[in-house]
C-alpha cells in the first residue's frame, strides 16, 4: 500500500522536507524519514542506523513554504 505524504516547508539544499518538526524528509535521492533526537540539548534529525545528524538549525536556515508530495511504502495492515 502507498500512503502519500504532503511536506509543507522544504530546504532544497539539503533535499530535506518538513511535515512539521516530528516528521521530517530526505526526499532526494532516496526517501528516509528521519527520527528527531536531542543532543546537547539542541534539537537533531537522524537516519536510522546513520552515525550523521543534522541539525534543526542548518535545516531552518534554507527553510522555504513549498509543497512537496512524496509516496511511502506501508504494509497493508497498517490503516
């Protein structure tokens, strides 16, 4: 099953796209939901099983109002 998600703000720099600040994007060149993190107290977006972390920060600074639709694969019992 595909579910269709709508990401609102995009930073096209980074290929990073935000629903809102607990889902967020890499949408090019692979799709991967990042999971958010706290580090040194500051707010961070990671891949699973990545050692890389980006920062809400760096994200925020290239942040533009675009919509951006992306499909995600989903099992079918999930509804």
């Amino acid at each position: 099953m595909v579910q269709t998600v709508k990401l609102k703000l995009i930073n096209e720099k980074l290929h990073i796209g935000m629903v809102n600040w607990r889902e967020v994007y890499i949408y090019s060149p692979k799709q991967i939901k990042l999971t958010p993190e706290v580090d040194r107290g500051r707010l961070v977006y990671r891949a699973k099983g990545s050692k890389r972390r980006i920062s809400y920060k760096a994200i925020k600074k290239g942040l533009i109002k675009k919509e951006y639709l992306i499909k995600e694969e989903v099992p079918d019992w999930w509804k």
